[in-house]
C-alpha cells in the first residue's frame, strides 16, 4: 500500500473518532525505522484507546500490515505500529509533557483534501414544448356570453 493513501486513512481513521490536534511529520531523514509520526489527542482513556482501535481496524480492513499496539492497559499513551508509520494517540497533558513534536521536529506533512469520485453526467433531455404555449381556447360557458354581449 502506497505511504500516501496509508497516511491518509491513518488521519481519516483519527477523524473519525474525533482525535484533536492531528500532526504528520515526515522522519525519513531522521529514522531508519519508518517514514511519518502520526501525533493526536484525545481526551479520554475511553478515547485515546478507540482512536487506536479505529486506526488498527481501518487499516488492517485496508490490507495494510499493523505490527502492534502498545500502551492500551493504561490507555494515556498508545502506540499503533504500522511498519513505515508510527501513531501516537495520547491525552493533551502527556502530550505537552514529552512533548513530540519537538524531539521529531521533521518536516510537517499538509495533506490535501481528499477529491470526492466523479459525479455522473446525466444527458439532457430535450425539453418538452409547454401546455402554455399553445393558444389559449376562447372560453365557453356564461363568461364567455357576457363577454360577448358587451
């Protein structure tokens, strides 16, 4: 699986469960174990341990490889491996404290947004010619004998 759709779902994964503050970087420079860090948060142990489940369970239904889950026990800092990215879904405080973003400090990566699939082009019809564009019958019945008595 290419690294860019693998990376994709990986945030899309995150999203889905709403994890906060979603950071990419791109490591390949600084480590011979894998391409990109995946940082996010979430607010919960409840959460941080559904984003990671959500993450495996998505790309595992992709056909990606997931080495392994650490930290889902204590559920402040879980670590989801899938080879070429690491995922670190953890609680804001943790977060802050060991502070990630700075020991990898590699380039960010910005994603683009996802193209939705091509709509379908319907062919036009040709336009029926409208019942008003026929001449109007002169009407029959008591307006019309009025109208003519005047």
């Amino acid at each position: 699986m290419d690294i860019r759709k693998k990376q994709r779902a990986v945030v899309e994964a995150l999203e889905d469960v709403k994890g906060r503050d979603i950071v990419v970087f791109n490591v390949a420079k600084q480590s011979a174990y894998f391409e990109r860090v995946v940082i996010a948060s979430g607010d919960s142990n409840r959460q941080v341990n559904a984003l990671a489940t959500h993450v495996h369970e998505k790309l595992k239904a992709l056909g990606a490889k997931v080495v392994g889950i650490e930290g889902r026990r204590n559920g402040e800092w879980v670590l989801v491996d899938l080879g070429d990215i690491v995922v670190h879904v953890m609680h804001p405080a943790v977060r802050s404290f060991y502070n990630l973003e700075e020991l990898w400090g590699g380039k960010e990566v910005k994603l683009k947004k996802a193209q939705p699939p091509p709509k379908l082009v319907k062919k036009k019809r040709p336009a029926k010619p409208s019942r008003r564009a026929t001449p109007k019958k002169p009407a029959r019945g008591k307006t019309a004998r009025r109208r003519s008595r005047q």
